[in-house]
C-alpha cells in the first residue's frame, strides 16, 4: 500500500509510551479523512510490549524497526516514508520526537510543523494548529510538500483504543550496510532517585517554584503528587537553585506540558513559565501574594503559605480517596 500515514510509536526498554497510542490515534483520525492507512513504527532490538494494541488506536500495520539513536531512526522513518509515498509522518514533540522530527525534515526535504495541539484534513489537504510567541498565539499551517510532517504535543490529543483490532507486529530486517551516522544510543541511564512519571506525560503535576523556600519542602510536594497520582515538576528558578532536576522544569527552556490538573505551588506566573504550561486543563494555583499573575491564568487558586496550605489539601484528597 502506499499514501499511508506513518506514526512514531515511542517506546522505551520496551513499553510503549503514551504517546504512541496518542500519535497513532490522531494519525488514524486524520486517515480516516484522507482514506489512509497507518502504519505504526516502534524502533526496537526486542519485543514491544503492547506494540501489536496499537492496531485498537486504529494502525492499520505495526512494524518493529532496528534504530539505534536518533539519526539511524530519522534515517528509517525517511525511507519508509518514501518507500510508501507518505502522506505525513507524525511523532512526538518528546525529546526522542523533537530529536528526530527534523532530521525526517532534512532527509525528505520538507518542513516540518512542531508541538502541534490541533491536526485536521479537509478537501485532501492537512492542516496544523501549533502555538507561538510562548503559547501567546496559535497558528495554522498547511504545507505545500506531499508528506506532512508534523510533532504532537503529548496529552493534547486523546488515545482512543476503540478503533481497531489488535494487530501482530511485523519485524522490518535489519537495513542493508550501516549508513555512518555521528552519534549511536550506548546505553539509557536511569534518572537519579528512579524511574518516574514523566512530566510530560503525567495528567497530574504539582509543581514548585521558589516559594518552596528550599529542597527539603519539596517533599510535600511529593506527598500531594503521590495522593493525586501524579508526578512533581518545577519552575526554573527551583531547578537553578539546584532545589530540583532540570528534567522537571517546565517553561521556555524546560518542558511543555498539557496535564489533566496542574498545581502550582509558590510559583509567581512568569511568561516564560506559562509558555510551558497555560494548555493544562484545570490550574490550581497556591501563592501567598494574591496579586500573583499565576492568578490570572488559574482556574482555582488559594492565597497562603504552601507549607501550610500543600499538607491540608493532601490530607483532603487522601480522605475524600478514602471515602470512595
Ligand atoms: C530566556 C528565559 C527563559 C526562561 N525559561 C523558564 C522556564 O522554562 N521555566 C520557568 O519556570 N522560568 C523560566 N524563566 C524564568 C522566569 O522568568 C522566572 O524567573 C521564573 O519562572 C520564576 O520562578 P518562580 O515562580 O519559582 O520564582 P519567583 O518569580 O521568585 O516566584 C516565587 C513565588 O512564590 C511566592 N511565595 C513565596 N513564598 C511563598 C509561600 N510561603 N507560600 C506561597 N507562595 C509563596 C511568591 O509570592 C512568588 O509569587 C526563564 C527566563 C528567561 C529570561
């Protein structure tokens, strides 16, 4: 088949992302408008758990794929897309995503459309929303090229399993001679302290800024993200004080998140903050100065001390779990 659209599945030490399930959702959604197949591609040694389910999120094929580090992948993704005369190829806006979107960009000779939140096809021609000037205006973008490439923003389009059946993977031979790439994966360190929820893909975030006064009271924070289910991100005034990894900032030069619920905690609202975070869906702000531009973007907010105010709330929700 040719004319498909091709969805990076993200996976890693052999689990399927969220995001895969989301890239190939959305790659389905638009097939089913441009009367497209999908065809889902994990880049993997072994078995993917999970891969052959992403049928359900509407791919018409799964291949597994041999890529070790970003440019061995752009390079697969690029001759696959040739080979099957791609209408568009979808990935990510995660680190692996943004690494290798636009080295797909460079090797198919076509522009790219970054961090998109909307993703439409009308009359046989793509359409992008993505926004700009740090989330203070969105644009739509068309593109002349035959193949559209484009990232998503993880948490902004929906997974849906109910698209399909469960497919078994097929394993792609390996490429014939090793093209020289400048750099190859050795080997995926494991963060400080474990493995956990990604900000960018978490669907709760209790983040803490400078108001935190110091490291030790992030542990608070910890205790109010494990009640919620969710995962701890910072502001970069935290993460340069050393309070926290940079891996957890959120912002301009940090991460870019869309969760469900976004705490912020002793975080006063810079532009450069809110460019990384205003798409969450529900913003709950704790600030003891109610003059505070976290404020204006908030949809709930409480003046206090955090170290007062994070403990009470984590009690609530506990008790109100406990209630059922
Ligand atoms: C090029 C560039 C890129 C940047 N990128 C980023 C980025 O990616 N992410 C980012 O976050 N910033 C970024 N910044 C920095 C940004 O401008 C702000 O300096 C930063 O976001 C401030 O962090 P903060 O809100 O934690 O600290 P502050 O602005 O100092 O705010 C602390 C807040 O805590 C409140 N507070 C204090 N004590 C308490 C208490 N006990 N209880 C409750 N509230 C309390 C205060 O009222 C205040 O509102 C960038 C800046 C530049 C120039």
């Amino acid at each position: 088949m040719t004319g498909e659209i091709i969805a990076f599945a993200e996976q890693r030490e052999g689990a399927l992302k969220k995001s895969a399930r989301e890239v190939v959702t959305t790659a389905a959604k638009l097939g089913k408008e441009l009367g497209a197949g999908v065809v889902a591609v994990a880049f993997a040694e072994g078995a993917v758990e999970g891969a052959g389910g992403l049928g359900r999120c509407g791919a018409t094929e799964v291949l597994l794929a041999q890529g070790n580090g970003s440019a061995a992948c752009a390079r697969a993704l690029a001759d696959l897309a040739r080979e099957r005369q791609a209408r568009a190829v979808l990935l990510p806006a995660s680190a692996a995503g943004k690494d290798i979107a636009p080295r797909v960009a460079a090797l198919l000779e076509v522009p790219q459309a970054s961090d998109c939140v909307r993703l439409s096809a009308a009359a046989g021609s793509i359409e992008a929303v993505r926004p700009v000037y740090g989330g203070k205006a969105l644009w739509t973008v068309k593109s002349r090229a035959s193949c559209f490439l484009a990232t998503l923003r993880p948490n902004v389009f929906p997974a849906d399993e109910s698209l399909g059946a469960a497919l078994e993977p097929v394993r792609l031979p390996a490429p014939a001679g090793t093209p020289a790439t400048l750099a190859t994966l050795k080997e995926v360190l494991a963060p400080q302290g474990g493995r956990r929820i990604e900000v960018t893909e978490a669907d709760v975030i209790v983040a803490g800024g400078r108001g935190m006064k110091g490291p030790e009271h992030f542990a608070l924070l910890e205790r109010l993200a494990e009640a919620l289910g969710g995962t701890v991100g910072a502001s970069r005034a935290a993460v340069d004080a050393g309070w926290r990894p940079h891996a957890e900032q959120i912002g301009q030069t940090g991460k870019t998140v869309a969760p469900t619920l976004y705490v912020a905690c002793g975080i006063s609202g810079a532009i450069q903050h809110l460019a990384g975070m205003s798409s969450s869906r529900v913003i709950v702000a704790i600030n003891k100065d109610p003059e505070a531009p976290i404020f204006k973007v908030a949809d709930y907010g409480v003046v206090g001390d955090v170290l007062e105010v994070v403990p009470a709330l984590t009690e609530e929700v506990k008790k109100a779990k406990a209630a059922g």
